[in-house]
C-alpha cells in the first residue's frame, strides 16, 4: 500500500482513486455542520469577536472550514458536537486533519485563523502564479 500526501498520511492509491471519482459532497466535511442548531454543542459558536451572531451560510462553506474527509468518515461526523468530530477525525491522519484536532473549540475565530494560514500557504506555494 503506497500512502500519498506526505509523512504519516493514510491516503493510500486506492482510498485516493475513490475520493477523486465521487462528488465533492461526498468528500468535503464543514467542521461546523452546515446545519448545527439541532445540535446543542453548537449553539452560540458563530459570534464575531465582538459577540455578535453572524450569519451560518456565508460562514460555514469558508475554506477554512473544510476538511477532505473519506466518506464513511464524513458521514459519521455530521452534525456531531466538535470534541466527538475529533475523535472521528484522528482516525485519519491527514496533516490538515491534525491541525484542527489540536484546536480546543471551533468557532468562527477558528475558522478565520485556519482560512488566513491556508491562505498565506497557497501565496507562498503558488507565488509565481
């Protein structure tokens, strides 16, 4: 089983030839649930640093707020509160999936702090584009 993606991955050709024939749906995890109000763990987590509700649909389809997630994984997690996600998350060793699960809450400062690192990353990689 050759793994693909770096050290400690575990995105082997095969899991990585699925991912890419399914819908992107399939796939793609919002770590804050696109709709998290049925679940009480994430009420009250998408305020401003001022305190102020923001809106959920601009929010949650923010880059900083995705995860690529095989599908049975994606699945379990839904709308689960994020302590239970991590722990469904760190059976995939992904280096982006590491980076959440080392975060003690996730709110909307998270996913702004994670959208400005995976930005200044995609500038310093793709800097000649």
């Amino acid at each position: 089983m050759q793994a693909v993606g770096g050290n400690n991955a575990t995105v082997d050709e095969h899991e990585r030839s699925a991912i890419w024939k399914k819908r992107a749906s399939d796939s793609i995890e919002h770590i804050f649930p696109q709709n998290p109000y049925s679940e009480q763990a994430w009420r009250s987590k998408m305020r401003d640093s001022a305190g102020n509700e923001q809106p959920l649909e601009p929010n949650v389809g923010r880059i900083g707020n995705l995860l690529l997630l095989p599908g049975a994984l994606n699945s379990e997690a839904k709308i689960a509160p994020f302590g239970t996600k991590k722990g469904i998350y760190q059976r995939h060793s992904l280096r982006m999936i590491q980076e959440v699960c080392v975060e003690p809450d996730w709110t909307l400062k998270q996913i702004e702090e994670r959208e400005t690192r995976i930005a200044a990353w995609a500038r310093a990689r793709w800097y000649d584009i």
